[in-house]
C-alpha cells in the first residue's frame, strides 16, 4: 500500500428524518357489530406506518396513531372506504 493510501472510512453523517406522530378520527358511520370493529383493526392495523388503532362502536369513529412519513389520513380514509365503510373526513393532529 502507498502512504498516501488509507484503509481508513471517513463516516458519512446522515440524519434520520423525524417521524411525525398523528393522531387521526375518523368518523364511520354504519359500524354494526364487533366483526366491523375487527374488520377496521385489521384494514388499518395492516397499512405500513399505522402504529395504533382504536375503534369505538358506541361513538362511530376510529382513532388512528401513525407515521405521517409512511401514510396519510386520507389514504386511511380510503383504505376504509374501499372495504365499503361509509367514512367521513378525518380530523388530525400532529405530535412528535
């Protein structure tokens, strides 16, 4: 090896974008029984970035903790509305 060769790695820093926590409800009106409690945990529970679902029957709407990063409320929205669920228009708020 020639001295002005070097084994050596200069590390590059990179830095993480921060992950944005958001608290989303959304309103489901024709929610019936627990198997369309199950059903939502289970659509929104499988969207990658979702780290919370919390369904209300009595109150018809859906509490949602996610990664705002990897998914957004209304692609939540739709993922619902898809299954067929009559989904109002999601409120949110951002935390960190």
């Amino acid at each position: 090896m020639r001295p002005e060769e070097s084994n050596d790695v200069t590390p590059v820093e990179t830095q993480a974008a921060a992950h944005l926590v958001t608290a989303a409800t959304i309103p489901v009106r024709d929610m019936a029984c627990e198997s369309c409690v199950e059903a939502i945990e289970e659509i929104l529970g499988g969207l990658p970035g979702v780290e919370e679902v919390r369904v209300s029957l009595e109150e018809g709407r859906v509490q949602v903790r996610y990664d705002e990063g990897m998914v957004t409320s209304g692609r939540l929205a739709d993922a619902l509305r898809a299954e067929r669920f009559e989904v109002g228009t999601p409120s949110t708020e951002v935390r960190k």
